[in-house]
C-alpha cells in the first residue's frame, strides 16, 4: 500500500491549499480595512438598520417593498 500521491492529486491538493491561504488573506484585509475605518462600517449598520425599520413599518400593508428593502439592506456591506 502506497501513501504517496500522484502529480494531480497533490496538484489539487496544493490548489486547494493556496485558495485556503487566499481566502484567508483576503479575510484578513477586510479586518483590518474595517479597523481602520470603523466610521464607514457604523454608517452601513445604521443604513441597514432604517432599511430593515422601514420595512417593518410597511410589511403588513406591502409585503413586496418590505422584502425589496430587506434585500437593498442585505447588501448594503458588499459595495
């Protein structure tokens, strides 16, 4: 029985390994960019809170705006 792998399957496993190290640096200059500006990340929690409000306040009388603003809220972060 043979434990060494072959030249694909360390390929993979060596793609799968640097995509990890990727994400994780990739993780870690978001922490940092959010440390250094803490102002930017209140502002989008307080746009995604009025959005999530707004939309409680309507919901009963208009369910599709209430979930479009949700959405909106949902993706206030990824810009």
């Amino acid at each position: 029985m043979s434990t060494t792998l072959d030249p694909s399957s360390r390929a993979n496993a060596f793609g799968g390994l640097a995509g990890a190290f990727k994400a994780l640096a990739d993780e870690a200059s978001m922490l940092v960019h959010a440390l250094l500006n803490p102002n930017k990340i209140i502002e989008e929690v307080e746009q995604m809170r009025a959005l999530h409000q707004d939309a409680n306040k309507i919901e009963a009388s208009n369910p599709a705006r209430a979930a479009a603003l949700r959405s909106q809220a949902s993706r206030v972060g990824l810009r």
